[in-house]
C-alpha cells in the first residue's frame, strides 16, 4: 500500500512538470514538454521526437531571397533523430523537450560539418564565414568538437597571417572590423583543448591584426573603435540612409568596440603565457576601449549603452540600445557590477524574443531590424545569468526553444512582433550560430560550465519553475570524460562532489579518465530579485531631410514627431517644434526627431556650414599620371606615396577627406575596399579610407572619411601612402581614383 502511494505520488510530480505553465505571456506560453501559440502546437513526444503543426504566411514587404531548390531535408511537421550522436554528449533530464531540442542541435551541428571537416554557416550559406562560425565556436562548438573549430578558424587566415573579414559594407575592412571575434572563439579553443602548439600558431594572427586594426580603426580622441556594428552589415537596416560606406568606417560602435577590447584583454594574456613581449601595451589599449565605451557611449538615463556614434566631422550618439553590445558589456565586466543590473533590467524584450535593437525602424522590413536572431538571444541570456536575472534567463531560453520547436529546426532569424519565420528575405535552416546558442543552454546555463586557463568554473542557473533532475554523460574535456547530475534550482550550490569528495565547483584541467560531478543547487532564487522590460514593439521617428539656402537649414515635418533638436558640431544648438533655424556660425549642422515616447530619430545628414576651405587637385601632385586624367589612380604599385603641400593661416582643428571614385565591386559586399595612411609632416595621424561604390561606377564620386588633426598655422605637408599594413582582404586589388584633397577648417 505505501508502495503504491509512493508510486502514485511520483507519477503526479511527473504529470504535473508535463503540464505546468513553464513560461507564459501574451504571445505563446510553454506548457510542460509543449509550446502552444493560438491554435499551433509544438510538442517533445520523446528525447528523438517532435512534432509541430506551425505554419505561416509572408505579412512583410521584404523581398524574398529564399532559395527554392535547396533541399534542407527537414520535416516541417515532425523531427525524429536519424544521426548517430553517441559520441557526443548525452544529456537527460524530466523535461522532455529539453532532451530532445539538445538532441535536435547536436545533429544540425553535425549536419553543419563540411566534407573538409569546416563548419557550413547554414543551409542557405555556403562556406566558412568568420564572424558566424567565431561566434558559433565561442557558444558552445570549442566544448562540442574543438579539431572541426580549429580547421573552421585556420580556413579564415589570408595569406598574410592576418584574420579574413570576409563580409561587410563597401568592400570589407576596415569598413568593417570585427573580424577580431575570431580572437574570441580561438582563445576558446584554446582553454577547451589547453593545446600549447595551437596557441603558438594564433598569437602572430591575433598580434598582426590587431596591430593593424589599432592603426587603421582606433580613434584616440574617442577610446572607441571605427567600423560597422557588429554582425549587423545590412547598412541600410541599421544606420540611415545618407550614410556612404566611409561614414559607417568612421562611425564607432559598441559592440564592434566590446569584441576588439575582449581581444585585446586575450591577446596580453597570450604574450603573459608564451613569454613574449606586449602584455602591459595590449592591456593599455583595451583599458582605452573600455574608458571609451563608458565615457562616450554609456546612457546613464536609460542604463545602457548606446549602439554608436556616427556623424562626419563630429560624432554623435544615438541613443538606441544593440543587444549583443549591452550583453558584452555585463559577460566581459565592461560595465561595473552597477550597470551590469541596470543593463539587465533596462534592456527592451518583446514576447517573441529581445530585439536586436530598440527602437526599431518603420521603413525598413524585418532582417535585423524588427527581428530576433537566436545567435544573439543566446549571449543575452548568458548575460542575463551573469547578472542573476531569473526572468530574463527564462525568457531568452523560452525564445530560442519556442522557435526551434515551432519550426523543427534552429532558424537563423524570426519576425520580432509575430515570431515568424516568414517574412525575412532569407532565414536559413539549420544557421550554425543558431545551433550552437541553443545547444550552450544545456552547458553553459543550466550546468554553468565557464572555461579557464586551469579547468573549468560551475557556475549553473536553473530558473525555479525549470526545477528538474539534470544528467549529462560523455562530456569530454581535455584528457577526461566527465559524467554530471544536477538537482535543484537557483544560481548557487549547495553541495558539489568530484568522485564523491565534496569540494569547490571547479574541476582542474589535468584530469584523465572518467569521473563522477554531482552538484545540489541551494533552491532559493536569486536576490535581490531582478526584473525585465516586456513591452510591445515601437519604432524610432524616421530621419529629418534638411535643405540648407540663403543661411537658414530647414526640413519637412516628420510624422509622430513633437520636437526637433538641431545639432551645431555634434552638440545640441536648440530644441524646437518649428521647421527651420537661422545658421549664425560656421559648423557642421543636423537635425534629430523626437516623439511623443521620446524616441529619436537618426540625426539628418550633416550639413557642413564653412567660410574656410582649400581644394587641391590631386594629378597634380601624383608621380603618375594617366594622360587626359583628371584623376590619380592610386593601387598597390601606382601613386603608392603622394604628397600635398598646403598651408594654413590659424591654428585649430581640421578635418581632410578625398573626393574618390571606387569602382571595383556593390556597395553592400567583396573585398576591395581601398586603404591609405595619412600623414601630415611625417607623423602618421589616421587611415583614409576609399570604399567600394558600386561595380563598374567610376563616375560615381563621393567623398572619403575625413582624418581630423589640429595643425599650427604655417606649411605642411600631407602624405597619402600605401604600406602592408592597410593591405585589404582583397590582397591583389587595392585601387581608388582620387579627384581632389580637401582642407576644411573646423
């Protein structure tokens, strides 16, 4: 009879951890092993085994560039496990669909490895591509399958011993930058394996592109780092429109600065462990990165960072939050233990999932705008757990299972209000940086695991109502296998064994053989606790588009706006709710919409307002010339060295850009992006910079980034030179043509 009670009793606890409300809120609720939204239903039959009855339609005016005769091989209404995975880690647990969404993942990153043992990006993308697969490998593939990440990140080294960026505006780098998040995922792989060789062959990789990239994209005046936000390089769906691929060069973004400042901290930590010099010098300039990001960019109103500065001859903040920045910023100890709870409970979630960004943009369908990428979801909810924010852990894991099980595969994106797959103009099956966020929920959060230089921390965060009975098997590290249980819930531990000696939930990395780890959670949730913003989705005003005649800069009313800030050198001039405002000094002016949320627009773009300004041909100052020219053609063996006498009157601040034309390849893509250094006396003062402007465009001129330099009054000379060190992606093809240098007094 007791037996039977007993029994009984098991079978309710059981009944009711399969029908629990897990998560719940006004878009879909997880309910034990399914996820029910309206009339569709997603449901763990068994660890091998889901079935979904999700469909959508295309609601959004974004063109569609899903490729229709690729065949992913997925059963949109039931997933069942057909790889053999017994080699990877094997994970149980009384949730049912944690056990099969970790199965799923295991084999899509198995589907994901190439014939030459790389990662494939995606279904739908071909390849090795850096930034994905670095940040693939820094979420969970370094622990999965270290010797496939390693091959991954070799194939992204040019022939220069430099880190590939291999996507970007305006034809890559130093367009872009964060080709440095392979830092990341190598250093990864390196505290996985504790490989000595492998760390002997990334330190010249690391060393030479950050050296490049300090010279080429670092900006002394602001600590930050020039370049386009990270991974976000659709540049018409997150800066305005105005903006020429050398105006996103010189914009400084957060997260793109967050990973070169992690890099930095790596690579001084290299040099400490192989005995080389520059560790003090690396760490110095990471300390610069971070002095930069909370002087220039921390929102002390609103408890985050803002996503950029941008702007021409004088940047400005825009005050809009970037998920992948705001989660850095807690996960690498950027932001002060202060900021890391206001960033935690500042950040904008919508029920779907938390936007790339927040506010969004109303004329721009959804891809990183108005959207949620998993990849990003997963460093958010790491973050989260960093900062002991129960809600927010559960809802970045509720989001990324939701979708997963929804569409029976780990998509590369989804539409932000309606949690869509549809929509996007591609979304890819089986996205590698998708599959490698989910699958780190099961190490990484629930056990906590986070690699050292000499083991591994525990650090788990079980939120309450995911209170369960944990196995993971066969979990390899290093020389051990290691086979793990956990109980309870919470983000501290009560008790952890190592072979059932009781001790500090740290395991060394000279382990071997096979070993036992229980670890008992304190069942307390964390305090004080912390809470989240779940909020409907909104949009930022649209931008202002000034005219500038007879003294007196104007625009056209912007729906929703209230107000207006005009701008005078980056700083605000005056607010007002008119339309137009009489220029009384020279400067650089722009104007900012603001509604009735206070939500701003993108700044207008720059408009300049100067009495002081010198032109100089450049084909008269070229060692070579082409006949009829009236133009230099600069390239890897012409006009390497030009050289411009000017001279100034006064002394002050003065910015000098080119007019170019760069012919060579889209605005939007490839590699041949053109890169000088600019010297004024013989001292080297910043990069300019000659992205591409569209294939075969060589009428189409614009202007370069502006290197702006104090100088004394008297001569000078400026020195326009090619070296290895703005050597491009391209390596062969390094070509602009070059119409006139401009001076302009600021």
């Amino acid at each position: 009879m007791k037996k039977s009670i007993f029994l009984l009793a098991m079978l309710l606890v059981v009944v009711t951890a399969h029908s629990q409300n897990i998560y719940r809120n006004s878009a879909y609720r997880w309910k034990g092993n399914e996820f029910v939204q309206g009339s569709f239903r997603a449901k763990a039959e068994s660890p091998t085994s889901i079935r979904s009855n999700y469909s959508d339609e295309w609601l959004t005016t974004a063109p569609n560039f899903m490729p229709g005769n690729v065949d992913a091989g997925i059963d949109r209404t039931h997933w069942t496990l057909r790889r053999d995975i017994s080699h990877l880690p094997h994970y149980t647990s009384s949730l049912t669909i944690d056990n099969a969404l970790f199965n799923m993942s295991l084999e899509e990153s198995e589907l994901a490895i190439e014939p030459d043992s790389t990662y494939r990006t995606g279904v739908y993308w071909g390849g090795v591509w850096t930034r994905d697969v670095s940040y693939s490998i820094l979420h969970s593939l370094a622990q999965l399958c270290p010797e496939v990440s390693m091959r991954s990140l070799l194939a992204k080294v040019d022939a220069n011993n430099r880190i590939i960026q291999d996507t970007g505006t305006g034809g890559a780098w130093p367009c872009s930058t964060d080709r440095t998040t392979w830092v990341l995922a190598a250093w990864e792989v390196y505290l996985v394996t504790g490989d000595k060789g492998w760390l002997e062959r990334i330190f010249p990789v690391v060393r030479n592109t950050l050296e490049d990239d300090h010279i080429v994209a670092f900006d002394p005046a602001t600590g930050l780092m020039r370049g386009e936000t990270s991974w976000l390089d659709w540049r018409e769906q997150e800066y305005p429109t105005w903006m020429q691929p050398a105006d996103i060069y010189t914009s400084e973004a957060m997260n793109t600065t967050a990973v070169h400042y992690r890099a930095l901290r790596i690579l001084a930590r290299m040099c400490a462990i192989l005995n080389m010099p520059g560790s003090e010098r690396y760490d110095g300039w990471a300390g610069m990165l971070r002095k930069g990001m909370n002087e220039h960019l921390w929102m002390e109103d609103k408890g985050l960072y803002a996503i950029y500065l941008y702007g021409r001859n004088h940047l400005v903040q825009h005050p809009q939050m970037e998920i992948l920045g705001e989660a850095f910023a807690i996960l690498w100890d950027i932001a002060d233990s202060r900021q890391q709870q206001r960033i935690s409970q500042s950040m904008v979630s919508e029920p779907f999932g938390t936007p790339d960004f927040f506010p969004n943009l109303s004329d721009q369908y959804p891809y990183h705008n108005n959207a949620m990428w998993p990849f990003t979801q997963g460093y958010w909810m790491k973050a989260q757990a960093k900062a002991g924010n129960e809600q927010g852990v559960l809802h970045a894991i509720s989001s990324i299972y939701r979708l997963a099980a929804m569409t029976l595969t780990n998509l590369e994106n989804m539409v932000i209000w309606s949690g869509a797959e549809k929509g996007l103009p591609i979304n890819s099956p089986r996205q590698l940086w998708s599959v490698a966020a989910d699958i780190s929920i099961v190490p990484n959060i629930y056990f906590g695991m986070c690699y050292r230089e000499d083991g591994i921390d525990f650090r788990p965060f079980v939120p309450k109502v995911l209170n369960a009975k944990r196995h993971l098997s066969n979990f390899r590290y290093r020389d051990a296998v290691l086979d793990i249980s956990l109980a309870g819930y919470g983000n501290k531990v009560r008790t952890f064994r190592l072979d059932g000696i009781e001790t500090l939930p740290f395991i060394p990395a000279d382990l071997t053989g096979e070993h036992r780890i229980e670890i008992v959670l304190n069942n307390t949730v964390p305090s004080p606790p912390l809470q989240m913003v779940l909020r409907d989705n909104a949009c930022q005003p649209l931008t202002p588009v000034t005219t500038l005649s007879a003294g007196t800069l104007a625009w056209k009313a912007v729906p929703d706006a209230v107000n207006y800030i005009v701008l005078h050198n980056g700083k605000e001039l005056c607010h007002t709710d008119g339309l137009k405002v009489k220029l009384e000094e020279d400067g650089e002016y722009a104007v900012v919409a603001v509604d009735a949320e206070g939500w701003h627009s993108y700044m207008s773009e720059p408009c300049g307002y100067y009495s002081k300004q010198q032109i100089y041909e450049v084909e008269l100052f070229a060692p070579i010339v082409q006949p009829d020219a009236h133009a230099a053609v600069i390239t890897r063996n012409d006009n390497i060295l030009i050289r411009i006498p000017f001279e100034v009157t006064e002394e002050g601040l003065y910015a000098l850009d080119w007019h170019y034309a760069n012919g060579n390849g889209p605005i939007n893509t490839e590699n041949k992006c053109a890169t000088r250094l600019l010297s004024i006396d013989g001292h080297v003062v910043g990069a300019s910079v000659f992205p591409q402007r569209g294939s075969g465009e060589w009428d189409n001129w614009g202007w370069s980034n502006a290197v702006c330099t104090r100088l004394n009054a008297g001569h000078h000379i400026v020195t326009l030179e090619f070296t290895p060190t703005v050597e491009n992606m391209n390596l062969i093809t390094n070509e602009a043509r070059l119409d006139y240098l401009r001076v302009t007094r600021l």
